[in-house]
C-alpha cells in the first residue's frame, strides 16, 4: 500500500452512485440480472466509466464504486451458502429502538422507515459460493483499470460481523462459533480481491454502531462484544499481508443528529489491533471532526496509514479545498504527511439508489477533495 510520500493521496470510501442505467438492474438484488442479455455489457461500461471520473476528479486510490452489488452488505444474500430466505423477518428498523430513536422517536420514524431487503438465515453449514460474481466484478474492474493512470486500487468486501447481524443463525450452536464460520467463508472473497492485485476494503460499519443501536450495553460491554469480532476479523485475513488490507468503519447513520455516536477515544486501540495497513474512518462532518486531537494521545502503529474522511456524506454542503487541506493539514502535523490520505467518511451510495446526496453534489465533493490535498501537499512539503 503507497504512502502519501511526495504529496497527499486522495482516496474515498467505496459506494458510488449509479448512473440510471444501471440502477434499475442492481436494485433487483440478484446479480444474475448482470448476464442477461446486453446487461453484462451495461455493467462494464459503467465500471470503466466510473473509474475514469475518479481519476478525472483528481483520486488517485479508486474502485468500482461497488457498481455490481445491491448495497454493501446485502450482496451477501447470493454469495454465501448454507442460507435460506428468512420468511418469518418481517420490515426491520434498527433506528427506533436505538440510542438515537429514544432521544430523537418523531425524526428517525420519518426520516428512517424500515427496511424491506430480503434477509436470509443461516440453517446449515456456511460456505463461499459467490466465485462467478466475484470473477465478474474482479474483470471488470481490472478492464476498466487499464490505461487509466491511478496510483492503487481497492475493492470493499463486508465484515463478518455485519454478515452476523444481517443474516441471522439457526444453525450452530453458538453465536461466536457462528462468527468465525462466517469469517472462515468469507476468508475466499477476501483473498480473491488481493491475489488479483488488488486491495481489500474491509467495510465494518457495525463495530461501532453496536453501541448505538443497543441502548442497554455500556462502553464495556461494546468494546468486549468487540474484541471477538476483531478476533474473526483477523482470522479471516491471516493470510493476507497487512499492508494490502484496508480497514474502514462509520456509524451507519448519513443525516441524523447522531448525539449518541460512539467516541473514537473508547475503541482506537482496539481499531488498531485490526490486521490492517490501513484506517479509514469519519473525521469530516460536525461529531466527529475535534477526533483528530485523539491521535495526539494515540500512537500510530509504524507503517501503518490513516485515511480520515475530510469531505462528508451526510451534508449537501459542498467542503471548501482550503476546508479541506486543513482537515489534512491537522493529521499529517500530528502522525507525518506520508501516513495520511485523504478520503470520505462514508460511501456516498452504500445502496442502490440512496437520494440523500445528489450524484452531482458528490462529484463536487469529490473533486473538492483532490483540490484540498493538492493545497495541503504544498504547503507540507514546501520546504
């Protein structure tokens, strides 16, 4: 993984919009839609498409913009076996009964309505199945790759402990023996991205919003519900050098008054545990951007990065480059220019079809970003 050695790096968090003719296909949720008739042709256009704007906006570590899921997580529904469709789930809405929906019942019940994806539950043996779809994303996105001159490439793939609460277990007998099943399946995905060259995003929202979404667990009861999702995280990756893994976490939550948001300070050290080469993580948007004074009393483990979001997904407002470079500015000064990129806090379309942030206002955002490192690597390298 390159370091921000001659300038900052500029990178985001997956998700991208899609554009409208593929948008229609990827929500049906079943990716076999992808090869039928000039459907497959469709995909690929739209990944070398994507990845051309990213260069064109001046991002220099790109993906697909996950072009061939559904969202980040549900993708998960046909690429794992020993899975079947959870009839008795009815709508979940996780955010009434969590932290934020108690303070805040009349905002989340508007603004949050349950969600209707099809959920599966496991009752038997966990395996990989998802190789052609994997393949199929791998291709193209190497395809679109060529002759476009990016410095690194990364493809997300979720953590095990968001497939856990996604999909629910009727199967083992325990819920951590469940856990690292998942872990061990997943392991295959995880190691395909990278054996072809690539780097692996872990995406891994819920290590922490745990805590917001059960109102009855203390920092500590999170931080050792944490610990074991870590523990088959890492079992999952042990094959695969850090320095090809990126980590990336967020709190699950885009527009929303988010005062219960968990701190930085109560789960750094365990962030850092994580087999990765990289960080990835909210530090743009108002709850979470003083974060940066964290690093002064946290030591950043050598070699390793941190990729701060300093361009947010839950605001229209389009960050100013100058916003920007001194959002880049505070991190470099307190853990060196050549361990941070620039990213985003979050994806900007983690499911097909999310209207919170106009795709325009994210391509703005977006290049606001590579004119806000290209700001800040003037002035740290200035001398």
């Amino acid at each position: 993984m390159r370091h921000s050695v001659e300038r900052i790096l500029t990178t985001h968090a997956g998700s991208l919009p899609r554009p409208p003719e593929l948008l229609d296909l990827v929500k049906s949720g079943d990716s076999a839609v992808f090869e039928e008739g000039t459907n497959a042709e469709r995909l690929r256009d739209a990944v070398s498409a994507i990845v051309r704007r990213q260069h064109a906006l001046g991002i220099d570590v790109v993906d697909d913009g996950e072009y061939g899921k559904p969202s980040f997580v549900s993708y998960i529904n046909e690429r794992l076996g020993g899975y079947e469709v959870d009839t008795r789930a009815g709508p979940r809405n996780q955010w009434l009964s969590s932290r934020e929906g108690r303070s805040f019942p009349e905002f989340y019940a508007q603004t949050h309505p349950a969600s209707t994806h099809t959920h599966m539950i496991c009752t038997g043996p966990i395996t990989y199945k998802g190789h052609s779809q994997l393949k199929r994303d791998i291709v193209n996105f190497k395809a679109a790759l060529q002759g476009v001159p990016v410095e690194e490439a990364f493809m997300p793939a979720i953590s095990p402990s968001n497939i856990e609460d996604w999909q629910k277990n009727a199967y083992y007998k325990s819920q951590e023996e469940y856990l690292f099943a998942i872990a061990e399946a997943m392991r295959e995905e995880y190691q395909a991205i990278v054996d072809a060259g690539l780097l692996v995003q872990i995406d891994d929202p819920r290590l922490v919003t745990y805590y917001i979404i059960h109102p009855e667990a203390s920092i500590e009861d999170c931080r050792k519900w944490a610990q074991l999702r870590i523990a088959a995280l890492n079992h999952a990756l042990r094959d695969i050098a850090p320095e090809k893994i990126r980590f990336h976490t967020c709190y699950g939550i885009n527009v929303g008054p988010r005062i219960h948001d968990m701190e930085l300070k109560d789960i750094v050290d365990l962030i850092l545990t994580i087999r990765a080469g990289a960080y990835s993580f909210e530090a743009a948007n108002p709850r979470h951007e003083h974060e940066w004074k964290v690093w002064k009393q946290v030591k950043l483990p050598d070699g390793k990065i941190l990729i701060p979001g300093v361009i947010s997904h839950s605001t229209i407002l389009v960050e100013h480059p100058e916003l920007v470079a001194d959002r880049i500015i505070r991190y470099a000064e307190v853990v060196g220019r050549e361990n941070v990129i620039a990213g985003s806090d979050c994806g900007f379309a983690t499911f097909a079809g999310s209207k919170e942030v106009h795709p325009s206002i994210v391509w703005a955002k977006l290049k606001a970003l590579s004119d806000g490192a290209r700001i800040a690597s003037k002035q740290l390298w200035r001398s």
